[in-house]
C-alpha cells in the first residue's frame, strides 16, 4: 500500500497529503521538509503502531488508513488521514507513552523522529503553536461536559522569567478583586523542560489566559530584525487560544515596542502599558489591569 506514495509520483501524492495535515497549515515546503525526513511505514489491520508505556518518542502523520487509540484496552478516538498520533511524547520526550494506537485499517504513516521535528521547528516555530492547537481542541472535546464550573474566574498568566515583575504587579493589583490568578512561568522554551501534562491541566482549569509578551528573543523576518516573545510564552498562548477561546486568551504588552506576535493565529489586539521615565510599574499597569478586570468581569467563569 505504501508503494503509491513511493517514486516521483509517489513522492509527490505524499506532499500533497502532509501539506493537508492541519500542523503544516498547507505550507508546501514545510511539507517537503517533513518528506525529506520521514520514515514511510505500513501497518496491517490490527498491528500496534504505539504501545502503550513505550519509550519511543515519534510523531505519526497519517497518510492513509484509520487508526484506534486505547486506554486499558479501549478505544477512546479515532485517527484518520489527515491527522496525527504520537504528539504528547513528541512534545514530553522524558515520559512514556500514555495509549496505545493500533491500525484500524491498513494504514500508511509518515514517521518523524522527535530530533528531526525540532530541528524543523526552528525553521517553522508555528509548528509547536499549531501542535498544540490541535493537542488543546483534543483534550477541550475530552473534558467540556465534566468540568465543574469555578466559584470565581481563575486567570491564568503564562510569561518568561524576564517578564516577572510585570506578572507580580498585576497579581498584586488584582489581589482584592473576584479573581485568582495563577501564574505559570519558565526562563527558557524546551518542551520536555516542565511536564506538559500540568499545563495543559493549568490552563484548563482556568477561565482566562493571560500571556505577558516581553522583548526577550531577536528573530529575523523577511531580512528585518524584530523583538519576539519567548517560545514559551507563545506555544502556551496557542493552548489557552484552543482551550480557552480567543475572547478569553488576553495579550498585555508594552507600548510602543515592535514584538513579533502571531496575530494571525491569536486573533487578537494586545492589551499594552508604557512605563514613564520614572519606571513606576504600578502606575503604568493600572490602566491595563483594569482593562483586564473589565473583560473578566464581562464574560464571568466558563
């Protein structure tokens, strides 16, 4: 079966069918990166594609076929072409795998090691912003009929260490208001470096997301050199989108400094503040906290 998607003409019905999968968003030559280095492999009906505790660490595009995911023995989803398995130990190397995964169908998967996929998420960061889209809309379709509605709105705020002082500001202000805060930071992005688990579990826990965008990082773009946020603080950003809503996902920024965000995945206009040359944070944020509490207070717990 995987002998079609193998030759020229081969190759070329392969790209056409990763460039379908919604983490390569139709980009054509993400997908001939991910044909250069993936691992062409055939399943039979009921073979086991993941094994449940395994310590493997591979993402599989499906290309053709349907595929099972178990728990105890039990399948709790299904995966067709177009879609992806694998991604939680991709995304949290150091942990075994939690479902098994057996071929429903014949089935032809496009095997990418994890070394691989990070080597191409440096050259396509949304990579990790769309992977955990469709990880936070997998877990959302999972648990929205039994999560228990919070007494009052939980907020929570995801930043890099650099910008803490900003975050501890606004928990202070927001101290004596209906709202908890629950802060969520990491000085440096590497997705095995805190268990994803925990923070998926953090942010569906919560009402609102908060994602405090400072200049950390320099990026090149279209030969210009911009401010960019932490990847941490972006790839959190895409699981509050997801799971949260993009009414309910807030971006607070300092004014007038050019940060590179990916608007067109947040959807949103940032919430900004301007520190005066006499640097008084807490008069500078006021305003934005304010703005924060409007929101909160308008759209109440989920």
């Amino acid at each position: 079966m995987k002998e079609r998607f193998e030759g020229d003409d081969g190759r070329r019905l392969l790209v056409e069918s990763i460039r379908r999968q919604p983490v390569v968003e139709g980009d054509a030559g993400l997908a001939e990166r991910l044909v250069a280095v993936c691992d062409l492999q055939e399943f039979k009906a009921g073979e086991t594609l993941i094994a449940d505790g395994g310590d493997d660490n591979t993402i599989h595009l499906i290309v053709q076929g349907r595929a099972s995911v178990l728990v105890s023995g039990t399948e709790v989803a299904e995966r067709q072409q177009g879609q992806h398995v694998g991604e939680m130990a991709l995304i949290d190397p150091m942990q075994p795998r939690c479902a098994a995964v057996n071929a429903k169908t014949d089935v032809v998967v496009a095997t990418v090691s994890e070394p691989e996929f990070t080597k191409l998420a440096q050259d396509y960061p949304r990579l990790w912003r769309m992977l955990a889209l469709e990880l936070a809309d997998r877990l959302r379709q999972r648990n929205r009929l039994v999560r228990p509605a919070n007494v009052r709105p939980v907020l929570f705020i995801g930043s890099s260490a650099e910008a803490i002082p900003v975050v501890n500001e606004v928990e202070r202000q927001l101290a004596h208001a209906n709202i908890l805060p629950k802060k969520w930071t990491t000085s440096v992005f590497t997705p095995s470096e805190y268990p994803v688990d925990d923070l998926i579990a953090a942010i569906s826990a919560s009402d609102f997301g908060l994602l405090v965008l400072s200049p950390d990082d320099l990026v090149e773009s279209r030969d210009e050199v911009l401010s960019a946020p932490r990847d941490n603080v972006i790839y959190e950003g895409g699981i509050c989108t997801g799971e949260l809503g993009r009414r309910r996902t807030l971006l607070l920024q300092p004014r007038g400094v050019d940060i590179k965000i990916p608007s067109d995945l947040f959807g949103l206009n940032p919430i900004t503040y301007s520190v005066g040359p006499e640097g008084d944070l807490a008069a500078a944020l006021g305003p934005a906290v304010t703005e924060i509490q409007n929101v909160i207070g308008r759209l109440k717990t989920r």
